[in-house]
C-alpha cells in the first residue's frame, strides 16, 4: 500500500515535523534522544562488566 519511500516524500514529512515542532523543539527532542540512546549503551557495558567480573571470581574459587 505505502511502498517505498523517495526522497521527496522524506523531505516533505521532515517539514511537516519541522512545522509541527518547530527548529528548536526538535533540537530539544534530538539531544534527548542522544543522552538516553548513551545512558542505555553504559548500561549495557556496565551490566557487561559486572557479568565478567561475577564470572572471574567464580573461577578463582573454582
């Protein structure tokens, strides 16, 4: 039904988007996203990190 979206269906939504929100809004919205997408990342590693150190210790009553 939607097919494949072009470029000039691409720049059309970003400008509704741009004129629903408006520049600094999204700007906002953007360094939101970025803050959360790094907390998950460090979250991740961290949980990682902890896997491995659980894991070392395990060995070494082993």
């Amino acid at each position: 039904m939607f097919g494949q979206i072009g470029w000039p269906e691409a720049l059309l939504f970003l400008l509704i988007i741009i004129m629903l929100f408006g520049a600094s809004r999204l700007q906002e919205i953007g360094g939101a996203m970025g803050g959360a997408i790094r907390e998950f990342r460090s979250a991740i590693s961290g949980a990682d990190e902890k896997r491995g150190k659980s894991e070392e210790e395990e060995k070494k009553e082993a």
